[in-house]
C-alpha cells in the first residue's frame, strides 16, 4: 500500500511540474527552429536545466508536505 502511495506521489510530482509525459509536437517544441547539431544540442541542455529548476521546486514543496515516513519512503522508492 505504502509503495502505492509513493508512486501517486511521483505521478502527482510529474503533473504538477507540467512537464508533458509522451510526444510533443513541433509547434511546441522550442528547440525545432535548430540549424544544426550544436544549436540544437545547446536548445535542449537549456530545457533540460529548466526542466530540471522547475522539478527541483515541485520536490521540494512535495517533500516539505509529507510526514517524516513518507519522505523516507519516497526516497527509499527512488533509490529502488
């Protein structure tokens, strides 16, 4: 049940960053006007960071809601 909780809380951490979960289109992919390999190997290390800044965020505010046990728990669940 506890390992229920911990992936509902990974899946709710996913969402609520509003990082997209599957394909995404060209229209909204803002590395598509690349010229090359380089422009485009500097575009997507740039959304990783963003990407990575705005996880980082939603953790923390996940981690600092949950009790002392589920925090554990969900470390435990990403060391897994």
């Amino acid at each position: 049940m506890a390992r229920i909780a911990v992936v509902g809380s990974v899946v709710l951490l996913a969402i609520v960053a509003g990082q997209p979960i599957g394909h995404v289109s060209a229209e909204s992919d803002p590395c598509s006007n690349a010229a090359n390999q380089r422009e485009l190997t500097e575009c997507v290390a740039q959304e990783y960071m963003k990407a990575d800044e705005k996880l980082n965020v939603v953790y923390k505010s996940l981690l600092t809601s949950l009790d002392r046990e589920h925090q554990v728990k969900l470390k435990a669940a990403q060391r897994a």
